[in-house]
C-alpha cells in the first residue's frame, strides 16, 4: 500500500474512531466511504475492514463506560440476541449481493439516518423511586449513573422493549449488511422511544456493537474478504481515534457535532450514490 | 458476598476483559504492520480460516502478515470472550435469567464461527 494512502487510512480511521466514541457509534458510516471512494477497495472488503473496526471501537471505549457504570449491561445483553441474529442473516446475504447494490444500500442508509442523527432530545429525569418502580422483566432493566457534568446520580427506566429488540435486529441486519455497527438506529430509538439518557444510550451501544460486528466478520473471513493490512490499519486507528474521543468528550458540544456530522453523512452518501449511478 | 460487591466485580472483570483483548491485538497487529514494511507481501491478499493451522510456523519464521492474522483472529473474539466473562458472573450472582440470555447470544455466535469455518 503507498505511504500516502497508508497515512489517509490511518487518518480517516482514527476520525471515524473519534466521532464513533463521541455518538456510540462505530465509526463503520465513515471508514466504509472512506475505504471505497478514496482507497478504492472493493466494498465487500471495506465492509470486512469496517466490522474489525467497529469491534475495536467497541472493545476500546466499552471498557471505559462499563468501568464507570454508564453502559447498561443487563439491557445490552437482552438486546444482543436480536441484534446477533440479524447480524449473521446480514453477513451471510451480502455474500449474495453485488457490489453496486451493497453501495446503493449504504448511500441510501446515510441519507436516511442523518435525521436521526441530527434530532437529539434528552430524556426527562427520573428519581430512583421512578425509575425502580415498574414491575416484569423490562423493570430489571433500568439503571443509574453518576454523570459528572451534571454532579448527580442520573436514574432511568427502560419502555418499549419489544421496540428496542426489533429495532436491534434490523440494525444488526444492517451491521452485517453495510459494515456499520448499527449504533446509527439503536441509539436514536433508545433516546427518544425507549427512555434511556443518551450518555447511557451511547455507551450501552457501544458495548453490544462489537458483539453485533463479531456476529459477521466471521462471516466475512470465512468468505476471504477480510484484507489483513487495511483491516490492521483500520482497526489501530479506529482504537487511537477513540481514546481520542474519550478524552475530549466532556469539553465537546455533541449537540452541535452532531447536526454537522449529519450533514457530512448526507455528503457523503450523495457521493456514493453519484459513483454508483 | 453481597450483589452489590458480586456486581462491582461483574463490572470490573467485563472492563478487564475488554481491555485485554485489545491491548494484545493492537500489540500484535502493530508488530506485524511493522514486520511486514520490512519484508512487504501483497496488501489485497485475503486472510483464510485455513491459514490460522499454519500460523505457528509462519510466526516462527518472522511472517508479519500471520502476526497481523493472529492480532485480528485475537480482536475477533475479544467479544465472544467479554459475553462468556459476563454469563459467568451472572451465573455466580445467580441471576439465571440474563446467564441464559448470554448463553443464547454464544450459541448465535457459535452459528456465525460454524458459518465462516465452511466459508
């Protein structure tokens, strides 16, 4: 590989590292572009590349959230099972797929998911008596965390989990599909139909995208698409990119990242769409 | 021990987990980036399931690209072994709804080891 796109993959992935650790996502919705449109690697490659990466984001940064109490374990391995299942579905069909469709597919889910990604609406606060209050499986899986930027114990209840565990499928389907870690609809749904803040939302994310990236890169090196050295670059970058994010996230306005990250993903998927069509 | 105790160690040991499997495979796979600038293979060749029965040899031998395999197969399964970590701990707190929950997750993940060994 030449030294400069050696040093473009390294400097696209630690981005896509950066902004997966900040919005629990993977980091897969910018290095899969990243990949296919200035490094011209064959998408079912990129999409190989991109799922070792997102399981580096997620083993990196869940670490950290589950040391500090604000990744859900309990909710992240309910929701693992829908998420696993469709991850594998989707890695074994894009096996099937033509390259052009598989870009058609990620441009689209680019565009499409940049509302989400845009909206953003924290969720009202619970006291401990609230938020323990429910009955059934679903109450088991509320939880609290000390949120430093607010100085106190933030408490919450989870609702609509059967919403959650579909939302989880489609988005491991997704996963194994296109190479993203599908935090991109767990993390939207979690904040604004399920109750959950989105600090915990995005940490609890993190934690199970890389179970669900897991799921298909088997898949993947089964099939020989996984290239050794790019997914190597892409997923050391992907780690560095991270603790990056870690660091600098208290003194970011994620508010305000967001709404521009959503218009880059906008860009971005007009642009693979531009390529394909 | 109480839960709350039980809990802070399901919590400790999951985050050491995580960490640990990251840290060797980043270990490995830069090592291995680095070997290969030396001795450079071709980058578009793929990684198979059956070069993982060579891979003591070739690491022997100062392949970079088996060190890269090794570092990758090791971030593979990082997860797979946080899900284990956390079915034993839910085991030891006996709380046997979420251990068969996680052990639903490794059967899946076992689905998807038995898809990619046929390949």
């Amino acid at each position: 590989m030449p030294t400069h796109e050696l040093l473009l993959l390294l400097a696209g992935g630690s981005a896509a590292g950066l902004i997966g650790s900040l919005f629990g996502l993977g980091g897969g919705i910018l290095l899969v572009p990243l990949l296919v449109l200035v490094l011209h690697i064959p998408i079912h490659n990129a999409i190989a590349a991109s799922l070792i990466g997102v399981i580096a984001t997620s083993s990196a940064t869940a670490s950290r959230n589950v040391r500090h109490g604000i990744a859900n374990l309990r909710l992240g391995s309910a929701l693992e099972v829908t998420t696993v299942a469709g991850a594998i579905a989707g890695g074994a069909i894009a096996g099937y797929l033509p390259a052009k469709a598989l870009m058609v597919m990620f441009a689209s889910a680019m565009i499409l998911f940049a509302i989400p990604m845009a909206r953003s609406r924290e969720v009202v606060a619970m006291t401990r008596e609230e938020a323990t209050a429910g009955t059934g499986f679903a109450a088991r899986l509320g939880g609290s965390y000390f949120d430093p930027a607010e100085g106190r114990e933030v408490h919450y209840a989870i609702r609509r989990l059967p919403l959650a565990m579909a939302v989880s499928g489609a988005a491991g389907m997704l996963s194994g599909l296109l190479g993203v870690g599908g935090g991109i609809m767990k993390v939207p749904t979690l904040t604004l139909y399920c109750g959950m803040p989105v600090k915990a939302a995005a940490a609890t994310s993190t934690f199970m995208i890389g179970v669900t990236a897991m799921a298909s890169a088997f898949v993947y090196y089964g099939r020989g698409d996984v290239l050794p050295l790019v997914s190597a670059a892409a997923a050391v970058a992907i780690v560095a990119g991270s603790r990056a994010g870690l660091a600098v996230a208290a003194r970011i306005n994620a508010r305000a990242l967001r709404k521009w990250f959503a218009l880059l993903m906008v860009v971005v998927g007009a642009q693979m769409l531009w390529k394909v069509l | 021990m109480s839960r709350v105790e039980l809990e802070a160690i399901e919590v400790s040991i999951t985050a050491v987990a995580l960490k640990a499997g990251v840290v060797v495979s980043v270990t490995l796979l830069v090592a291995g980036m680095i070997l290969e600038t030396l001795q450079p293979a071709n980058v578009m060749a793929a990684l198979r399931p059956e070069g993982i029965l060579t891979l003591p040899s070739r690491i022997a031998s100062g392949s970079g690209i088996a060190l890269v395999h090794l570092g990758l197969l090791v971030l593979m399964v990082t997860p797979l072994v946080r899900v284990v970590v956390l079915a034993v701990e839910f085991i030891r707190e006996r709380d046997y709804s979420f251990a068969m929950i996680s052990g639903g997750v490794l059967l899946l993940l076992f689905v998807s080891f038995a898809l990619g060994a046929v390949g």
